[in-house]
C-alpha cells in the first residue's frame, strides 16, 4: 500500500438523501418578514463543557432513566448472561444516555461492573463522535436565512449568517434523515454560500460569495473539499552520466483539501494519510512508488503523529503527493485513501488551581505537565494569567506535551461559570520551559462573578480510521 506525506491537520464528511431543491423568484411583492431569530447573530459564546453537552439530543424519560440505572446495576450480576444482556441494553439507548451513564463511572465501586460500563461509554461516545449528525426537515418557499436557522436549530449546533446575496430569493428542501454536512451544501450551492468555522465552537459562519465547490465528500462528521493542485518538475542540467542519458524527470503533484468538522467533533489529532488508489483518466497508476526504506519511515511517523495533539480545531488542511503517470492525462480519474484521525470527546481536570487571584510562584504537577503559576491580575473585566509550563517527565518531547497547551485552560468563577478564553500567547524557551499568557473575558451576553478557579484539562480523545475518495479532478 502507498502512502501520503502528510503537511498539515486533517478531518472528514457526510453523504445521505435529500429530495433536491427548486428555487423560485417571488412576485412583485415584498418578501416575507423574517420568523424571529432569522436576523444575523452574534456569533455565541461556546457554552460549558459544550464537546460533552448533547444540545439536540432529548433527555432520558423518566422511566428511561429508571431502566438504564437497573442495567447499570446490573452489571455486576454473578449471571454472565445477565451482565451481556445489561451491556447490550445500555449500548441500545445511544448517546441519550451518556450523562447517566459519564456519572455512573464515578460511582460504581465493582470492578467487573465498572470496567463494563467503560467499555459501552466508550463505544457510544465513539459512535456519537465519528458518525454524522442527521436531519429531517422539510420547508417550502423559504428564505436561506430561514432554513439555514432551522437546519442548525435541528442539529443543535450555533450559526452566524453574515449575508445572503438576494434575500428575496425562495427556496424549497425536504431533508430525509440527511447527514448535516449533505444537507449544508445542498443549501450551500444553491444559494451561493460558503461556510466556514473560525472560534472555538466550531461555530457556522454562512457567507454570499457566489461560488460552488464541485469536489466535496463527505464521510462520518467530516467535509472535505479538493482546493488546488500545483505540479512541479525538476531537470538535472550538470553532472550528468556520459554512459546514461537522464532519464524523463516524473511530475510530482500537490493536492491540497481542506477538512471541516461537525462542531461536535473537534480535532487535535491527525495520523498519517495512506492513499490506496490513484489513477489518471488514462489508467495509468499516480502512486508514488515505496522505498525500502518508507515503509519504516511510516510506521515511526504514525507512531509519533498518535501522541501528538495539534491544538483543537474545526478547519484544517492536508495535502497528498502523487506522481503523474501519463502526460497526456487530464484529470485524477481516482483518489482513494484513509486517515486516523483523533477527536475531542471530554475533558477531565489534570491540575487545578484555587484562588487564582492571590496564588503566585507555587508549582503544581499533573500527569503529563508541571506549571507554575507567575501572575494574574484582573483590570477592568479582563483576566491576564501568566503561567509557566514543563514536561512532567523529562524525556517528554515538548512538541508532544506543549502543543495546543493554552487551549486547555479554563478559568472559572466561584458557580462554576466559565471565562472565554479570547488570546493567548507562546513563548517557548527550551532552558526555562515554556511561558504560556491566557487572555480571558466574559462572554458576550452572560456575566461572571470573580475568577477561583484555574484548571488546566486533559483532553480525551477518540481516533478512528476513515475512509475518503475523490473522482474526476481536473489536471493542471
């Protein structure tokens, strides 16, 4: 199998079934008036703990709940087939149950029992994670900003819809259990509109820029769209053998995609790309041809990239090399692939620190890091906080333990209401450790009383392996 060097962090998508869409210019009439909440808002702030909240997810009925904590207790049976049928039962009620079940973990002192519900919180906090959020809505004759609203409210993620282009426009959709990213760019694409993702919510920003991206797929949570492609050839002009003539210098191809996640599925971790096929339209193979050495090379690589977090996020870009196999060739007839890729499922507290205000030059140890805390001072509404932070163990590689380090900082007041995190600066000196400063602020809208609390998390991940493919992309 052939494989891709890997430039940057990486994601993917979702297919499904909608039932098209017309789009239809109104009479002379003015539009309709806008349902409340259709105007542009303010991009929200991420609520607490928002990568384990389940804001589109009904709660468990009470009766429910009663079931799930009479199979928890079940888990401990002395009757094997007891403890299976409990598990199956629990894993049926899905991510509903995930709450109970989180809080459960924390209470359950048997062994077995514990060490079951483990496994079924984790297969279901998987599942939740890399499959695809679906929604079923169906409007007729509505405006963009209407059912881009009504998409976002169904999949309970925050939108921000900055401009429509014609905001007389209407438009008609029937979505069937769609996949979220299937049915955006449906809407996307017949409205012009491009999407993109920049705070720490993966926040849905709509934008008119009346263009279309033709080479988009979309797979589990993710979106990944073909951007550019740029070839490069290289001659050797000197030293050249008198016995061989040099022989044609192959092609090499750049392709860079960009990834986007469902806002419930941050990424901090991307492994390696492996291409399994690449064809051109000529059927010629576009793989380059393996080393013996690459092989190796690979395995020490992904071996690496799974213990290095890039920093959470939900838009990044990858790019894969090919070779061009016939110069007569006019398109990438065939692109297959797959990737690891590592997810952000919860947070657990590593260090914490009381009183923040008033704590100064007193270190703390956590698993992975050490800090310590040098100032923090609070003027006019906004915290500054200047730590300090090392490798808890010195053969740490600082790339492996450092990076993204300032996104797992929360800062609370004494209810436990959070600060936003709004800058963030790194200074890493590899004597000294790495000096880390953390802006926060309220969030807009919401107010919070003085800064307690300081905890650095440690972020829990889920990585999975997915599949892409891309046909018929155009050659430079």
């Amino acid at each position: 199998m052939r494989w891709a060097i890997l430039c940057a962090t990486l994601a993917v998508v979702a297919v499904g079934k909608d039932r098209g869409f017309s789009q239809e210019q109104p009479a002379a009439q003015p539009p309709a008036a806008q349902p409340p909440g259709a105007e542009p808002a303010r991009n929200p702030p991420a609520p607490p703990g928002f990568w384990v909240t389940f804001p589109n997810i009904p709660p468990l009925s009470k009766a429910d709940q009663a079931r799930v904590t009479e199979f928890v207790g079940q888990l401990g049976a002395a009757d094997f087939r007891v403890r299976e049928k409990a598990g199956r039962e629990l894993a049926m009620f899905g991510e509903r149950a995930l709450p109970t079940l989180r809080a459960a973990l924390k209470t359950l002192d048997d062994p077995e029992a514990n060490r079951r519900l483990q496994i079924i919180v984790r297969k279901i906090d998987t599942d939740r994670l890399t499959g695809p959020r679906r929604v079923t809505l169906k409007m007729t004759n509505k405006s963009v900003k209407e059912i881009l609203h009504q998409l976002a409210k169904k999949a309970g993620y925050p939108v921000q819809i900055q401009n429509v282009g014609d905001e007389k426009l209407r438009f008609s959709f029937e979505f069937d259990n769609t996949p979220f990213w299937e049915a955006v760019d449906r809407v996307c694409n017949a409205a012009g509109l491009v999407v993109s993702q920049n705070d720490e919510a993966g926040t849905l920003v709509f934008s008119f820029n009346d263009v279309f991206s033709p080479h988009v797929i979309c797979v589990g949570p993710f979106r990944f769209t073909a951007q550019n492609i740029n070839s490069s050839r290289q001659l050797q002009l000197g030293a050249l053998n008198r016995a061989q003539p040099p022989a044609r210098p192959p092609e090499t191809l750049n392709l860079s995609v960009m990834v986007q996640s469902e806002p419930k599925a941050p990424i901090v971790r991307i492994g390696q790309v492996f291409l399994t096929k690449a064809t051109d339209d000529q059927g010629k193979s576009m793989l380059a041809e393996e080393g013996p050495n690459d092989a190796q090379m690979r395995d020490i690589q992904e071996q690496l990239s799974s213990q290095i977090n890039n920093g959470r996020s939900f838009s990044q870009f990858f790019n894969v090399m090919l070779v061009r196999g016939e110069r007569s060739a006019t398109s990438i007839k065939e692109l297959r692939g797959k990737v690891h890729v590592g997810l952000h499922a919860e947070n657990r507290p590593e260090i914490t620190i009381d009183n923040v205000l008033t704590v100064k030059k007193k270190p703390f140890t956590g698993q992975t890091v050490r800090l310590e805390l040098v100032t923090a001072d609070q003027q006019m509404g906004v915290v500054t906080v200047d730590v300090l932070a090392r490798p808890a163990q010195s053969d740490d590689q600082n790339l492996q333990v450092m990076n993204g380090l300032q996104q797992r900082f929360e800062l609370t007041d004494e209810n436990g209401a959070r600060f936003e995190l709004t800058d963030s600066n790194v200074n890493v000196n590899e004597q000294n450790g790495t000096v880390i400063r953390l802006v926060f602020t309220a969030p807009e809208g919401k107010k919070v009383g003085k800064p307690v609390r300081l905890q650095l998390m440690e972020w829990v991940t889920v990585t999975k392996e997915f599949e892409f493919s891309f046909k018929d992309i155009p050659l430079p």
